[in-house]
C-alpha cells in the first residue's frame, strides 16, 4: 500500500487540468483591429472610430495611440489589464471579430474587427 500512494500521487500530478475558470487562456490574433459603432439603414454601414482602434503585437501584448500594453483572454473575454485600454473588457465573438461590453457585461455596440489580406490597410506589413 505504502508504494500505490506515491504512483497514485504521480497519476495525478501527469493529468492536465480540465477546468479552468474563465475558460482557456490565449491570445488573439495578430493584426490591426479596427473599430466601429453600428450605422442605419439610411446612412453609412458604420461610424469609423479611429481612436478605438488597436494592434495585437505578439503574444498578450497589444498597441494603442502609440503606447504599449497587455491584455488577458479567457474562453472569449478580454480583459485589457495595462495599457491605454487599461480596465476595458471586450467578447470575442468568431476569431477577428470583438465586441466591447458595456459595466454589466453584456455586448456594447462598438464593435472591432482585424485587418486581413481582403482589407486594405497600408501601415500593416504584407495587408494588401
């Protein structure tokens, strides 16, 4: 008996965690995410907000206005944890695609969406 305990304690130090609260840590994909608030059927598709905007750089880091800062993603929330964005709170809805939440936690309007080679943005290397 004395020998199952430590084989046993083993076992489960190999098992890697199921649950982890909030959901699996990552990272969102790399690029320029560009921000806008819904328009109407009347007007244009949507209100650019060009001071929204922000670039993931690598990793959990990100870039706003110049200045650098880090972010923290859970299952499909982020957090903004230094930075300009400090404190902001966003949900992922597909990969690319954010939504900024609003005090209590539900889906704000703003919502942001990544650069990609369909795009055209000229300050990002290799966009199109």
């Amino acid at each position: 008996m004395k020998r199952a305990l430590p084989v046993l304690a083993l076992t489960f130090l190999a098992t890697p965690a199921l649950a982890v609260p909030g959901g699996e840590i990552g990272s969102l994909q790399l690029g320029r995410y560009t921000c806008e608030l819904p328009g109407d059927a009347l007007g244009p598709r949507g209100e650019v907000r060009p001071d929204e905007d922000f670039a993931i750089i690598f990793g959990s880091r990100y870039e706003a206005n110049d200045v650098r800062g880090t972010y923290l993603l859970t299952g499909d929330q982020i957090v903004f944890t230094s930075g300009p964005r400090k404190g902001e709170r966003y949900h992922r809805i597909t990969q690319g695609f954010l939504r900024r939440q609003n005090a209590d936690g539900s889906d704000g309007d703003l919502r942001c969406v990544v650069a990609n080679r369909t795009n055209t943005f000229p300050d990002i290397p290799g966009a199109q």
